[in-house]
C-alpha cells in the first residue's frame, strides 16, 4: 500500500511540475481542459486531487496530454505505475517503435503544416514495411496498419482522395488479420468521411451502421454520429443529421472514458463544434453554421494558432460568411489566412478556399476581391 502511495505521489508531482512548466495555475489548467475537452466539469479541486496522488485522472489523460504538450504515451505509463500495474515497455523497446516514431513525426508535421509534402514520404514508410510483412507477426500487421492509416490521412490532407481510400482500405484489411478492432473502427469511420466527401452518402452510413451496430467504446460511437451526421446532411436529411449531431455532443462528455482507444483523443469539443458548423453548411444554413466556427477559431487559438488547424477553421469561417453575403465581416478571417498560407500546404483546405474565393469574386464587392487577391499572391 505505501508502494502504490509513492506510486501516486511521484504522478502527481510530475503532473504538478508539467503544469508550472506550461506556467498555469491549477485553475488555468483547469479551464484549459474544459476547452480542450470542450466540458465543463474540471475545477481547480480535481486538479489538486490529482497532483496530491488522491486519483489518478485515467478519463482525461488524453485532455491532459494536449493541455500540457506532452506524448500522451507519458501520461499513460506514468499513470500505470501510479496504479501499481507493470508498465509496458517504453515504445522504443518495441521491435517497431521506429516505423511508428516516423510515422508519429509525418503526422506531427502535417498538424503543423499541412500534408502536402509529407504524403509521398508517408506512403514510403507504409509501403516498405508492407513488403516485410511475413504473416507471423500479428504485431507488425497492426504496425502495417497503422501506418497505411496515417498515410491515408495525409493523402487526404493533399486531396488525393483514391489514395487515400486505397490505404484505408488496406489498413482495415491489416486490421482485420491483427485482430486490432480498434484500428478496424478508426480505418471504417475514415473510410466513411472520404465516402461523405466524394458523395457516396450511401456507404458513408453503411460504415456508420456497421461501428454501431457493435458495442463501441464512447468516443468511437460519437466519432460515428458525427460521420452519420454529415452524410444526413449531404443526403439533406436535415432532421436526421441534426438528431445524430445532436447525440454526438451528448455523447461528448460520456466519451472521457478509459476504454477510449488511444487514437481517439481528438475527437474534443473543437472537433464536434466544426462539424456542427460543417452540418449546417451540407445542410445549407450558413447562418447556423457561423457561430459554431466563430467558436472554433477561439478554441483552435488555445491549442494550436498557427497550424492546419487553424486555417481550417479560418477557411471555413470564411466560407460561411461569403455564403451569408456578409462581406464587411468577411474581411477579418481574409486577413487571418495570409501568414497561415506561408506555412501550411493543405491541398484540400486550399481547394475549399478557391472556390469561396471565385465566389468573392463573382458575387462580392470589388474591394473584397481585391483584398482576397493580395491575400492569396505568392
């Protein structure tokens, strides 16, 4: 019992240590896991609980790790010991820790700057490691899978879409013979996002049924609303697709859950606010849409201001003012993208944004074209 004492206290010391790190208060972080989390029933009293080894916070581990800027990875062994449970060895003594660090750093650089320039090198990785795949090793299959995943996703990012699927595709067929039903739910709820974008509503909520139709984990059935809710719209189905965001924001806190899979931590409050907006676009009502990415631009500040994210959510406010014809306001997020554009290669974000842009162009004022124009040179 004093072991798992010490255990607890040693937690709540580093836990202590990243947060002066990060140079917050017990409050501060406290309101920065609620935006983060995007709830609000973190106070500076969990906090103190959790840094004086009184619990060990295991629902909000991922809030945790990107509050503090730290590898999820070290939250979660750090917390094990802190349990009194084996810890599992650090990822480098795994026999593929350096495929999956290299994919972690692609997709790192694709958080900061768009996946543009790092696709094809993602694609390197995964298809090097697939043409050593013996079949003996259920572990590599799930490797393998993981990084055809992450190569899809950066694919999708330099709006190469087929390929995109195409490595989904295979990374849910590694799944299936790892036996890693995890990476089976992510693979299937990716494939239903590329399937909404490229119009094939159809097979989106084929997907969406079929991770529902299993007993999921909390935040895996909210990423499957929010793929549901977004084919609905595209099929504008409005009182469905409304019904199902809806569920995905209730859903939002229940999904603070330790049988969350790992991968699952983005699915925060910003990311169900985006698609609240980008469900009453589909379904078109930019005037719902509006306040929705107002707000994400005001969390996207908290965790990231200057990355993919960011000009996401700028081209997206963007995109809605324009629809709204509100040209004086749109003025404001024009403006926020120039220093983004010098940083961040995202072929499918900059695909949204020259069509708003030939939009500016065709139906707005001459001196909004002009600023768009001088926004976008070079």
């Amino acid at each position: 019992m004093d072991e798992v004492m010490a255990a607890r206290s040693a937690f709540g010391a580093h836990l202590a240590a990243l947060r002066k790190r990060e140079r917050l208060t017990q409050t501060q972080l406290a309101a920065r896991l609620c935006t983060v989390s995007g709830t609000a029933t973190v106070t500076r009293n969990d906090v103190s609980r959790w840094e004086r080894g009184k619990r060990v916070p295991d629902a909000w581990l991922p809030s945790l790790a990107t509050a503090l800027s730290v590898p999820l990875e070290e939250l979660e062994r750090a917390a094990s010991q802190a349990r009194g449970e084996v810890p599992e060895l650090p990822q480098d003594d795994h026999p593929h820790a350096v495929v999956q660090q290299r994919a972690g750093w692609l997709l790192a650089h694709d958080s900061a700057h768009g996946g543009d320039h790092v696709a094809d090198a993602a694609v390197q990785v995964w298809h090097a490691e697939r043409a050593v795949i013996t079949g003996d090793s259920k572990a590599h299959l799930a490797v393998v899978s993981e990084v055809a995943e992450i190569a899809g996703w950066l694919l999708f990012d330099a709006a190469r879409p087929e390929e995109a699927r195409a490595a989904w595709l295979e990374s849910l067929h590694l799944a299936r013979e790892a036996g890693d039903q995890t990476m089976q739910w992510f693979a299937m709820s990716l494939l239903a996002m590329e399937a909404v974008q490229s119009g094939r509503v159809g097979e989106a909520l084929s997907l969406c049924e079929e991770i529902m139709s299993r007993t999921v984990p909390p935040r895996v059935a909210l990423l499957a609303e929010v793929r549901r809710s977004r084919a609905l719209a595209a099929a504008s189905d409005r009182t469905r697709a409304l019904q199902a965001i809806g569920r995905a924001r209730s859903r939002l806190e229940d999904s603070l859950h330790s049988r969350d899979p790992h991968w699952s931590w983005w699915v925060d409050g910003l990311e169900v606010t985006g698609h609240e907006g980008e469900v009453a676009l589909l379904l078109g009502d930019p005037a719902r849409a509006l306040p929705h990415f107002g707000q994400t631009v005001v969390l996207q500040k908290s965790v990231n201001p200057t990355g993919r994210g960011a000009l996401y959510f700028a081209v997206a406010e963007l995109d809605a003012l324009v629809r709204l014809g509100a040209w004086r306001d749109a003025e404001a997020p024009l403006l926020r993208l120039k220093p983004l554009l010098r940083t961040v290669a995202s072929s499918r974000i900059r695909g949204r944004l020259r069509s708003t842009l030939r939009s500016i162009d065709r139906d707005g004022p001459s001196w909004l074209a002009d600023t768009a124009r001088e926004v976008t040179a070079g």
